[in-house]
C-alpha cells in the first residue's frame, strides 16, 4: 500500500513500513507539536503475591510500578485495583499511594477499609483509586502501595486469593 503526502515540495508516494526513526530528524517530534491528551505510553503490573502486616507503620507492598516519561510537561494516569482484602479482630485496612523520585505522598486511598468493631475474621472485596499526577520531570518515577493496619498486632492485608493491578499511562500535556 502507498500513502500520499503532499507538502511544499508536492505530492510524493511512500510505500508503507519505508519511513522508520532514523528519517526523522533528532527532536523532530516534541512535547508542542501532540496534541493534549495523546497517549504516549502505557505500563502495567499485575501481582498475587499476599501482601499481611500487623503495624500500625506503612509497609511496603508488592504493587509498584515505573515509568520514564518522554516530556517534562506530561501527566500520569495512575489506575490502581486491590483486591482479596482481609482483616482480623478490630482493625481496617489502610492503603495510600505514593510517588517515589521526586517522593510524594499521593493520596491516601482506604483510610478504614473494612473496618468495624467485630473480632473474628473478615473479607472483602476490591478497592482502588484513578489519579492524574504532573510530576513535572522526565526522570525515571516510581509509584507504589502502601498498606498497614489501624490496630497493632491484628493482621491485615490483600491479595488473598485474588490479583490486584497498577497502570501508568503518560499523557501529553
């Protein structure tokens, strides 16, 4: 198949697959010329690794995730899904995620996920959270989970029989 392009210098046919990166001029594609909201990469995680504390402390879970971003002005879309959440005695659950690189506290998603009064063991289903973060940076960024819970001594955790996941998309600013 050809495809033609006309421009100031006419109409030329370019046969498809021809045009590769190495004929684009260095910075030839920047951050100005896409359009707000273009999708410019998109990175995924999945896990079913059971992630259990008893601390009153945050605790690092295995839900994380990096991300390079191409231009400084760009936002990233994190989605982040927990599932298979469980707790004992009187406690919840708390879930909050961060940025790492520049560090960032970003939301502090579940506060008392699951909580009430009860002794005994208990499940639940899924929670998560959709943000939008303008790190404002083209370093490498880590995002990820952290978890803990709201008693000492009494367990809580997620993942317990079932797969949470993490996306990052970068979007055009």
């Amino acid at each position: 198949m050809t495809t033609t392009i006309t421009g100031s210098g006419g109409v030329s046919q370019v046969q498809d697959g021809s045009i590769g990166t190495a004929d684009f001029a260095a910075n030839a594609i920047t951050a100005a010329k896409l359009p707000a909201g273009s999708v410019l990469q998109v990175v995924n995680m999945i896990n079913s690794t059971n992630n259990v504390s008893s601390s009153l402390s945050w605790a690092e879970s295995t839900i994380t995730l990096n991300i390079t971003p191409q231009f400084s002005s760009s936002k990233i879309l994190v989605q982040v899904h927990i599932v298979g959440a469980n707790k004992s005695n009187n406690t919840y659950l708390g879930l909050r995620l961060l940025r790492v690189n520049p560090n960032a506290v970003l939301s502090q998603f579940e506060n008392q996920f699951m909580y009430n009064t009860g002794t005994g063991h208990e499940s639940g289903g899924g929670t998560g959270i959709t943000l939008l973060d303008s790190p404002n940076s083209t370093n490498a960024l880590t995002y990820k989970v952290q978890f803990r819970s709201g008693e000492n001594t009494s367990n809580v955790g997620f993942n317990i029989g079932g797969v949470s996941s993490m996306t990052l998309q970068e979007i055009a600013g």
